[in-house]
C-alpha cells in the first residue's frame, strides 16, 4: 500500500436521519490528483465534507497524519490541510488581496497577526491563480472565472500540503474550468500538494485525475488510475449511462461518449 | 517598533523588534481612527465647556490636569466629566456591540435594538419601576441587564439549530423584541401615572444626571469586554467568509459566535443599564465607520470610536439646542443617526445606478 497522509475507515456519514454513507473506507494517495465522481447524492460532496473535518461521521475514523483528525486542534489540521467549500461567501466590499491574506488565519496568532511568510504566501498564491493584477480590486466586480481564482488562491496561501475542492469548476463555463483544472494539475506537479476535488465531469475527471473514485449509493464502485478502470461498463454501472469509452484524441485517456439515443443522426 | 512597507497588501506592518507582536494597519482605517480621537477630545471639551456656568476651554483642560480652581473644579469633575464619560462609554459600548452583531448575523439590520435585546433592557428596567415600585438607579440597572441577558438567552435558544445562522437570529430577534416591546406597553398603561412618566423617561434613552456611579461600573465592564472583543477579531473575520471556510480555516465557528455574541450582549445590556436604550448608535455607528474607512471587515475600534463621537455630539447637541427642555439623548440619536444612516444609503444607491 502507497504512503497516506489522510485516510478515512469505516466512514458512516448522516445529515440529521439521512445516512449517506455507510462502512465506506478510502485512502488518499500522497502527491495525488485524486478525482471523486459518481452521480448526483452519491455522497461524493458528504465524503469530503468528513475528510476536511466538517462533518462528523457517525462512526469509523479519519485519519490526518496516523491520528483522528477530529482529536487535533483545529488550527493544526487547518495548517496541513486546506478545504475549498462549495460557496464560500466573499464579505461585502472585500479587496483580492484582503480575502486571500485571510487564508493565512491558521498560521497567525493573536498579537502576531502578520509575518513575512504571511506575505510572502500571499505573493505567491496571487502569482500561482494568475490574479496579482486584481490584488486591488473588489472580488464583488469579478467574472465568475476570476472569483474561482481568487477564492482558490485564498485556499493556496493557507499552504496546506493536502487541498480539498468541493465542484471547484461548477458555475463555470467551459474555458474557465479547463483553466482551474490546469491549476491544480500545476500545483500537484510543481508544488508537491495532494489534491482531492469532486467533479462533475466524467471526460475532466479522467483527463486530469491520477487517481480516480467512482462512488454511487454511498459506497464506492472502483478507485484507481482511469485510464485503467474506466470503461463503458463501469459507466453504465455509476451513472446508469449507455456510452462508448474511446481514447481522448489531446491526452488519450478514456473519453466517454454517451450512446445516441434519440439524437439527430447526421 | 519598526515598520517595514508591504508590497501586496495594503497598509504597513507595525513589528516589535524580535518580531513576537506583528500587526497591519491599514492607512486609512488608522487616520480615520486618530482624526476621531481628536474629534472626541475636542467634542469632549465642548461638553464640558458649555452649559449654564460656561467654561473656556483653557479652563476645562486645566481643571482636567489637576489646575483649576475649586468652582470650576465642581463643575468639571463632579457635575459634567461624568457625564462625558457616560457618553462616551455608552456609545462606545454600542459601537462595538453594533460592529459585532452586525459581522456575526452579515446583516447590516443585525444590531442589537432591532433583534430585540433592547427591548428586553427596557422591558426589564420598566418591570422594576413599575411592578417592583422602586426608583433606585442600581435596581433599574439591574432589571435591564436581567431583561436585556434572558431576551438574548431566549432569541439564541430559539433561533439554535445546528448552530446558529444570522438571518435566523434576526428574524427570530425581531419576533422576540415585539413581545417585548408590547410587554413594556401593557406594563406602562397599567402603571401609576408617575411609575409610568418616570418609565417612559428612561426609555427614551437619557444622559441627564448620569455621573460616576453609572459611569464606574460601564468602564470596568467595558475595560473587560472590549479585549475580549478585539482578541476574537481574527475569529469574525475568518466568520465573515462563511461558516464552511472559516471551519476550514481552524476557527472554532459556533463557540467563537457563541463568545462573540454573548460580548455584543453584554455591551449591550450594561450601556443600556447605564443610559436606558438609546436608539440608533449601534445599528449606524459600524455602518457610518466602514464607510468612512472604506475597510472590508468588522472594523471594531474605527466603530467603537464612532459611536462615542455619535453619542457625545447626539449628547451636546440634545443639551444645547433647547437648553430648557433637556431632550432625552435618545431622542437626539435617533434624528441624527437616522438622517445621516440614510443620507449614506440613498447618495451610495445612486452613485451605483450611474456607475
């Protein structure tokens, strides 16, 4: 077995009577572009809500470096590991520079509010979103893309070895989510960090994933490298899809094609 | 202290020289806080200045250092420094209170009188005098901090649900206040007349006759309270951006809110307790501070000196403009907060239609 910063084991996850997710265990490869997909209510978002320690489970364990992630302080699990929500909310008025400088929270202290290495890490964020130009500006004026930039850069300069995304590129338009998947394939790559995003496309997901979780019903289906597990069959049995896995002709991963159905045949 | 310019953010970092205490000041936020201290200082000595027996100012700041002569020194230190004080105090109190409340609930209408806490002071105060019959300051005091504390303790229960979210808190504030609030009336109206006229008094929220004893307790509350405010202001900020990403940030998110509001309460019930609820300071003084300061974030101390200069100049003005009526400071608060609250509104909605 690969070396695993996080993992989670006989995870059992409910919102109030719901249970979404029962007996599931997981292993977050080290240095890994790990993908989660399966269809909507899976508990694909419920799974790494209770991985970033923002669900309790109802039983099993996550474990952050060989120890329950909820029996660490809170601001030590936030220096290590760094959750990117589905809709944060950006204050009224809030500059670039001011929202991202507040991802520095975990490594600051009461009467040392700011440091060199606080800066610094906000330099390089910026710098790594492409929005150093927008330090000045209000996030409330931004495009939609530009916002997912900023609030990622956020995310950055908290410098967490481990990143979670929460559907980083829903609400965005095609070009801007191939640039924010471009990003986190730089970060794994250059900078060494173990990524963990729920996506909800199958072609995006296999296309930029090294290590793929296809879950459905709580449970998950197959893990591992999609150009290895994705096929039409394992398709049909995730999304209850009819489709043909062909070679993506750009990267030659698998690229899902659903099967016509009623479509206009040309 | 050194301090060294920044390059992405705004604003200098104020370092001690190992390093151990480092904080940013933004510029503006910091000379809108130092042109308000003096604005303070200045307002201050005009309160005490004028009234009945007038003082120069000279004459003020010397008495104030330990100079004046023996009338003068009666007037300054026993019957209007207190007073200043009080005003000062209190409408710091608000301010802070205001700024907090409204961060906590992200909702500017999320101040302390529209969620009912000051109904409740009041509807407590009103109790005392009325039911219980007694005048004594102390004991009104104490039923609107008991009023203001159970109204708070009731508004959290009730709007508790895994946690607590903002606009939860303020409707269920609003529907808690009204009771309150009625509670007070139906009291009134079955009052003895003068029960009542002194009742009605305090409502309005008044500055008249405050002097060291109101004064004593108010700063060592707030000597406490504020602190603790200002050391939980990294906790607010991380709040602000919603309550996943301050979690995820390591802010403890509902026992941090928890804190907070239970200091915003606090504030709240011993300004009140001091000045009966005076109206307006808290829901305009933070909104009035950002503003001015252009700054993103709660903006504790830039909204705890506005609502002491709101106050102390609301105080001045409610003393001079009709020096024989003696308008409750309340009053006063209300008119000017009012106007200039919507002023801001209505010149900022239009200059956004034409951008």
């Amino acid at each position: 077995m690969t070396e695993a910063r996080l993992s989670g084991s006989g995870l059992r996850l409910a919102y109030d009577d719901r249970l979404v997710v029962d007996g599931l265990d997981v292993t977050i490869p080290d240095g890994s572009f790990t993908v989660v997909v399966g269809p909507n209510a899976c508990g694909k978002s419920t799974l790494l809500r209770a991985l970033a320690r923002m669900l309790k489970p109802r039983g099993g364990t996550v474990l952050l470096d060989g120890a329950d992630i909820r029996s660490q302080p809170a601001k030590a699990v936030a220096r290590r590991l760094g959750l990117l929500p589905q809709s944060p909310t950006a204050p009224d008025a809030i500059t670039v520079a001011d929202l991202v400088g507040r991802g520095r929270y975990p490594h600051q202290r009461l009467l040392r509010q700011w440091s060199p290495d606080d800066e610094r890490a906000v330099a390089e964020a910026l710098a790594a979103t492409g929005t150093t130009e927008l330090a000045e500006r209000a996030v409330d004026e931004l495009s939609g893309g530009q916002r997912q930039r900023v609030w990622l850069a956020m995310v950055l300069a908290q410098e967490t070895p481990l990143l979670l995304l929460d559907e980083p590129t829903t609400f965005l338009d095609v070009a801007h989510q191939i640039e924010v998947l471009d990003l986190c394939a730089d970060l794994r790559e250059r900078h060494g960090r173990t990524l963990v995003a729920v996506l909800h496309d199958l072609n995006h997901a296999c296309r930029y994933a090294t290590h793929l979780i296809a879950m459905r019903d709580g449970a998950i289906v197959a893990e591992g490298d999609p150009s290895e597990i994705v096929d039409a069959a394992l398709v049909e049995r995730v999304f209850g899809l009819a489709c043909r896995v062909v070679p993506d002709p750009e990267t030659g991963t698998p690229l899902v094609v659903p099967a016509a159905r009623r479509a206009r045949v040309s | 202290m050194s301090a060294a310019t920044q390059r992405v953010l705004p604003g200098r970092v104020v370092r001690s020289p190992r390093g151990r205490i480092a904080l940013r000041v933004e510029r503006r936020p910091f000379v809108v806080g130092c042109v308000l201290a003096l604005l303070l200082a200045a307002l201050a000595i005009v309160g005490i200045a004028t009234g009945d027996y007038p003082l120069s100012p000279r004459e003020v700041v010397e008495t104030l250092l330990g100079g004046g002569d023996p009338s003068s020194e009666f007037i300054v230190e026993t019957l209007r420094l207190p007073r200043v004080v009080c005003a000062l105090l209190v409408g710091g109190a608000l301010g802070l209170a205001g700024a907090i409340f409204q961060s906590v609930t992200r909702n500017p209408l999320g101040s302390p009188e529209i969620v009912g806490f000051t109904w409740g002071s009041a509807a407590g105060a009103v109790i005392v005098i009325t039911v219980v019959g007694s005048n004594a300051g102390a004991a009104v005091s104490g039923g609107a901090v008991g009023g203001g504390l159970l109204t708070a303790l009731l508004v959290v229960g009730l709007a508790w649900r895994h946690g607590i979210q903002g606009y939860r808190l303020v409707l269920v504030g609003i529907g808690v206040g009204l009771v309150a609030r009625a509670l007070t009336e139906y009291l009134l109206t079955r009052a003895r007349v003068e029960d009542a006229t002194q009742a009605a008094i305090w409502i309005a929220g008044s500055l008249n006759g405050r002097g060291w004893e109101q004064a004593r307790p108010l700063a060592a509350a707030l000597a406490v309270l504020a602190p603790l405010a200002l050391a939980l202001g990294p906790t607010l900020r991380a709040l602000e951006l919603g309550d996943d990403a301050a979690r995820a940030l390591g802010a403890r998110v509902d026992g941090g809110r928890l804190a907070l509001i239970a200091i915003a309460v606090a504030l709240t019930a011993v300004a009140t307790a001091a000045a009966g609820p005076i109206a307006f300071v808290a829901l305009a003084a933070p909104q009035v501070a950002r503003r001015v300061t252009r700054a993103s974030g709660p903006g504790l101390i830039p909204a705890m000196l506005m609502g002491a200069l709101l106050l102390e100049a609301s105080d001045c003005a409610a003393q001079r403009v009709w020096p024989a009526q003696q308008l409750p400071v309340g009053i006063v608060t209300g008119a000017i907060g009012g106007c200039y609250l919507a002023w801001l509104l209505a010149s900022e909605w239009r200059g956004r239609r034409r951008a």
